[in-house]
C-alpha cells in the first residue's frame, strides 16, 4: 500500500497555503522500525514502551530495555523518538501483575496513576532510557496526565534518574525534553504554568475523545457514535492548540484519528500542526495535505459550527471533493 505515495515519500508534507505539518509514526515493536525509512516518517511521535511489557510473560530487565530502546534510537538516526512511559491497566494488562478487578477500568488505575504508587518500575524504565540514549538527546512523554501536580511529581522522577545516572558517571542526554499526553479533559484546563513547564504537549485522541463524549472506546455498542469533526469536540481541540500556541508549547496528536486523512487535514486546519500515526497512513495523509488549503478549510469548519450544524463532516467532505476534481 505504501508503494503508492513513493513519489511523495520524501517531500515535506506542505500544504497548498504554505503550512507546514510535521508527519511523525507510532510504533512500539522491532518490527516497526523498518517503517522509519518506509513511510517518510519525520520520526516516532509515540513510541508505546508498554508493548515490551506486553509481549513478555515476566518483567523485562532494564539492561533488556536499555537494548531495545537503543536499538529504536540506532534505526531513528537523526530522526526524533518520543517515548511514552508504561501505559497499563484499562485495556492493556500485564500477564505478570495481579489483575485488577474495578468496575470502571477506563477510569481507573491505569497509566501514570499506576506508576506514581509504584513508582519501581518507571525508575527502572528511566534508567534504561537514559542510558540507551547513551549522550544523545532523549524525549519522554507520560501517559494519561489529569493534573498538573502528577506531571511534576513524574518530572521529578526523570531528574533525581538523570542525578543518579551522572553520579553512577553514564553519560547525559544532550538534550531532554518531558512531555504530556494530553488525554483527559480536565488538563486541558490547567494554569498557564502548567503549559509552561512541559516541554510539549501530545494529544492521545483515542482516549481524550472517548472522555469527552463518556463513550468507552473499548464498547462496540458507544465507541464509533461520536464524530471526530463533531463541532463540540473540534471547538475543544482547537481551544487546546491556542492554549499551547499562546505559551509557545509544541502540539502534536498521537491518536488513530492523525492517521485518517479527512481527520488529519482538518486537525491541521484548526492549527494542530504536528501528528503521528501509523506507518502506512502517512502517504495518504500527506497527499491530501498537500492539495489543501488550510485557511479555506478552517473558514468551512466554522461556518459549519456558525450554521448550527452537529459535525463539520459533510462540509469538509464537500469542500474536500469540490477542491480536488
Ligand atoms: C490515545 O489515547 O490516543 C493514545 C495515543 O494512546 P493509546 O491509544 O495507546 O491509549
Ligand atoms: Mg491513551
């Protein structure tokens, strides 16, 4: 599938009216890596370290991760890699932890909430990414941030690892940067500090979007009944990247939804110019991109809201095909 976009491969993904937009991948396995040269990507916008955890039947050990974290930073090159601490519990279970019996696992004790009370494993998987980066530049991002106060104290945890990593005498990152995936409501809200003090911000879509809506993205019967374009949810997002553009905060969006072209253009066309995806979408994504005018497309999005309509989506489809007969 890929083949078709070859000849776009290598071209910046700029739109008609000159934006522009960053096309990042996903990944979380080996067998991804080979997809950094593949698709065009500009890099590994979210790398999900739990799916090491995952695949095992007992804790991986941090010189095992430290291997495997180098190894993805060896096939990136010069090419970013932002890794997302351990995210587990919801959906995602590990064989070897007793499982949790909770009525609402969405809600739950799931992610940062699990890595903050036990706190052992994330010390451990700081480790192994510091000294995988090994003197390069290293990026990190924590998963399901509701307040501003558990981005500090996961903060925390990173500088007393990189003290600890200096005292032992392992060479430094050359450049850190900590992150927040921005996946609930309520931290979209947070103080101007807060935007301040992360280094970049990512919205996790997949999960802001089923909190948004009180849709479990797990529930077959919920989980495809809100539109992505649904006015409310685009006036949320767009809220979002004022916030982050008026305090200087790097945007990107790691859900499925960058990885849908119609999504991803008008993702872009409400000022979120950065986003990350599964390989093979980014071909499409980036054809789309660069026959769009983003302004024109944003001036549809808000007469469709301005119009009292539910969904941007038929406009956007009808301006989309009107544009590229
Ligand atoms: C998300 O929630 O959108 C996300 C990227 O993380 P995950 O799908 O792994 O929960
Ligand atoms: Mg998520």
């Amino acid at each position: 599938a890929m083949e078709r976009y070859d000849s776009i491969r290598e071209r910046p993904a700029i739109t008609k009216d000159g934006t522009r937009v960053k096309l990042t991948m996903n990944a979380g396995l080996m067998a991804d890596l080979p997809s950094l040269a593949g698709s065009g990507a500009e890099g590994v916008g979210l790398f999900r370290t739990e799916l090491q955890f995952l695949i095992r039947n007992q804790m991986p050990r941090r010189g095992e991760l430290a291997a495997i974290y180098g190894r993805v930073m060896d096939a990136a090159g010069d090419k970013p890699v932002v890794f997302r601490t351990l995210d587990i519990g919801s959906d995602k279970v590990l064989p070897y932890m007793k499982p949790q019996d909770e009525p609402n696992p969405a809600l739950g004790w799931r992610a940062i909430r699990v890595a903050l009370d036990l706190p052992g494993i994330m010390k451990m998987q700081l480790q192994a990414l510091i000294r995988a980066a090994n003197g390069r530049p290293l990026s990190i991002m924590f998963p399901f941030i509701a307040q501003a106060t558990e981005f500090l104290a996961a903060r925390d945890h990173v500088m007393r690892a990189i003290e600890r990593e200096d005292r032992l005498g392992h060479p430094l990152p050359s450049d850190l940067k900590i992150g927040t995936m921005l996946e609930t409501p309520s931290i979209a809200f947070a103080a101007r500090q807060f935007f301040e003090l992360t280094d970049f911000v990512s919205i996790g879509g997949n999960d802001l979007k089923q909190f948004f809506f009180a849709a479990d993205r797990e529930n077959e019967r919920v989980r495809r009944r809100y539109d992505t374009l649904n006015i409310s949810f685009l006036r949320f997002l767009e809220q979002i990247a004022e916030r982050c553009a008026d305090t200087n905060t790097p945007l990107s969006f790691c859900g499925e939804d960058a990885g849908r072209p119609i999504e991803a253009v008008t993702l872009a066309a409400i000022g979120i110019h950065s986003l990350s995806m599964r390989p093979a979408s980014i071909g499409p994504v980036k054809h789309l991109l660069l026959r769009t005018d983003l302004a024109e497309l944003k001036q549809v999005i808000v007469e469709a809201g301005n119009d009292g309509r539910m969904s941007a989506r038929s406009s956007v489809m009808e301006y989309l095909a009107q544009n590229n007969q």
